[in-house]
C-alpha cells in the first residue's frame, strides 16, 4: 500500500529478530521491534509514527490509570507461501475499534490513519511474521487517555498504538470451562460488547477463582437471570448439536461481536450447517450433555481461532466432551479458516488484504 499521510520513521538499531527463538513462542510475551504511534490532541489525530518497540513514560495522574478509558483490538497477519503479508479482516477490526471507542467515549481513530500505520509497521517489521502453519503475528491496536488529570470526564489526550507478537498457538490444548451463574460479565445497557480494558479487568477474579477449582475459562451467563449462555472469557462460544450451530446472538449488547464468531457462521452456512442465533440456556446445554446429545462446544476468537471445549461444569457437575476427529465441524472450519488466512485457497469473501 502506497502511503499518503506522513508517517516519521525512526528504525531501531537493535533489532531483537535474531535472539528470538520462534519455536518457543508464548503469546504476547514476545514483541516485534517497532510500534506505530499516534496522539490525539485540539481534537485531532496528529504526531503520526513508527518507533522502536519502548517502554512509555506516563504520569502517575494519568487518566487511564485510574478511570480505565482504554479499548483495544487482536488481529492477526500471515504470510502465504510467496512470502506476501495477508491481513484476515481488519477492516471489520478497524471498525469495531471505533465502535468500542465510542461507547467509552474516546475519538474514533480514522480508517485512513488505522491502515495506513498498520501497512507501514506489517512492511517494516514483516520480516517477524512466522511462516509455520497455525503460526501468525499477532496485531494490538489500542487507544488510551493520556490527560493527566483526575477529575472525572472524558480525556482530552489520547494515544493510539499498533504493536504485534509472534505467536503460536493461544490454547496449547483443549480447554475446560465452568459456567458462572454468581458473577457477571456484562449487564444490558453496559460496555459488555465494546473490547474495553475494563471488561476484561473486571472477569479476571471470577476466573480466577474457576482456574484454582481447575478450569481454563468460564462461560459467562447474562446477567439478569444467569440461564443464559453469553460468551468465554476470551472468546465466543458455539454449540453443535446434530447439524446445527448454536450461539448467542450479539443484539443484547452484552456480548463481543467477535470477527472470528462471524467468520465462522458464514462458512457453516456455506458448508450446509443450519446456524442458530439465540441463546443456549444453562438447563438446555445441562440436559443435552446427560443426554450424550451435545456433538461439539468450542470457542472462537482472534487470538484462540477456534478452542474445542474439552470439560463442561454446572452446578459443580462435571461434564466431558469427546476428542473431536477431523470430519467434526470445528476441525473443518478450522482448515476453511487456515486455507483462507494463509492464502491456500482463493478468497471468495473478500477477507484478506494483501499488505
Ligand atoms: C483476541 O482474541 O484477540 C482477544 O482479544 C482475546 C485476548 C484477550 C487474548
């Protein structure tokens, strides 16, 4: 992509590519040399940069420390066989970006400054994109208040940011999930379907408390009755019974409108599977797994793509899924997905970039 906007580049001088052992990859602990960064100040988008990958310097007044006016985006970028850098959907990152950015009240980020940024840092730092199957570099574009003031009202500053990681894969194995019927995620009327660091903040205790019991993730019910299955707590969740995907619908706004959740719905229509919109309720999924009736759970999401469910618990009842063979529905959409992001097979969906 031919850059318009004038992005000041500044190379790093120690480029940390050599020492990095990409086959020990643990995600988001290994991160690419530089960043693109852009400041919001007098109302616009300015200060348009890429620098070496560095810590920040903030205030300890710093508003997003204290009142968390902060979103964020995943995606990922490959690479095909030619070596050409393919970006899977980011259009549809840049937008819900600007969707989450709006509802924490923080200025949306022009698609123009998102892209071109992005292209230039994936151009300059392409060569940390791993070419191995189920391997891609993993693209955080965040936005975050910068005031450094402590009164309460919308940031004045702000700061974009785009750095990326190597990484394999997010779930080394199957994982196992705990339904949460006491706290909550998100409630109607909340910030439950924008990506904002809060939300995520606010889910690590409950978690928490699932993985001392010996659980990966929980799946998070609505908040007013908690029959409701929403999501996981870094991914949403798909339910397959016979030939018909289940997952909840994102009209609640409680849950993320997740890019990969959207991909997938669209190929399991494609390859003649029946989708269901609506939500599973704790009683039904409890009934279907006595009954030996639930074919497949699994979790979609950037970062995860898809995590087969290998343990379900409600009501402290333990409930074990079957290993998935590869004919099962979340192992061939997994390979549609692959055979799309890394270019094996022509894109008739118009998902991928060429960088
Ligand atoms: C992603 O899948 O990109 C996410 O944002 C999940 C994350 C919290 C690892």
């Amino acid at each position: 992509m031919k850059t318009a906007l004038a992005i000041e580049v500044t190379k790093t001088s120690q480029s940390k590519l050599a020492q990095t052992d990409f086959d020990n990859l643990m995600f988001g602990q290994t991160i690419s040399d530089h960043m693109f960064v852009a400041d919001y100040e007098n109302g616009e988008w300015t200060n348009l940069r890429i620098v070496p990958y560095e810590p920040l310097s903030l205030n300890p007044a710093n508003a997003t420390l204290h009142y968390g006016q902060s979103v964020f985006e995943g995606m990922k970028a490959y690479k095909n066989d030619a070596g050409e850098i393919l970006l899977f959907r980011a259009d549809a990152n840049q937008k819900r970006l600007n969707a989450s950015a709006e509802r924490m009240c923080i200025p949306e980020v022009p698609e123009e400054i998102f892209m071109e940024g992005l292209y230039k840092l994936l151009e300059m730092d392409a060569d940390w994109i791993p070419q191995k199957p189920g391997y891609s570099l993993y693209v955080r574009p965040f936005i975050f208040a910068t005031d450094d003031y402590l009164g309460i009202r919308p940031s004045q500053k702000y700061s974009f940011m785009i750095f990326t990681c190597p990484v394999g894969h997010y779930y080394a194995k199957p994982v196992t999930v705990k339904v949460e019927q006491t706290y909550t995620r998100a409630a109607e009327g909340g910030t439950g379907y924008a990506k904002a660091a809060g939300n995520y903040a606010a889910s690590l205790y409950p978690a928490l408390l699932a993985q001392k019991q010996g659980y990966d993730q929980l799946l998070w019910t609505d908040g007013k009755t908690h029959q409701n299955i929403e999501e996981s707590g870094t991914m949403n969740v798909m339910f397959v019974v016979n030939d018909t995907i289940i997952t909840a619908p994102t009209h609640t706004g409680t849950i993320l409108k997740g890019i990969t959740r959207e991909s997938v719905l669209i190929l399991a229509k494609e390859m003649g599977y029946v989708v269901e919109e609506r939500f599973m309720t704790v009683s039904e999924l409890e009934k279907l797994l006595q009954a030996g009736k639930l074919t497949e759970a699994f979790g979609t999401g950037t970062a995860a793509t898809i995590a087969h469910i290998a343990k379900i618990n409600i009501n402290g009842v333990d409930y074990e899924l079957p290993a998935k063979g590869e004919d099962a529905f979340s192992n061939q959409v997994l390979r549609k997905l692959d055979a799309i992001k890394y270019g094996k097979v022509t894109d008739t969906h118009g998902w991928i970039r060429k960088v």
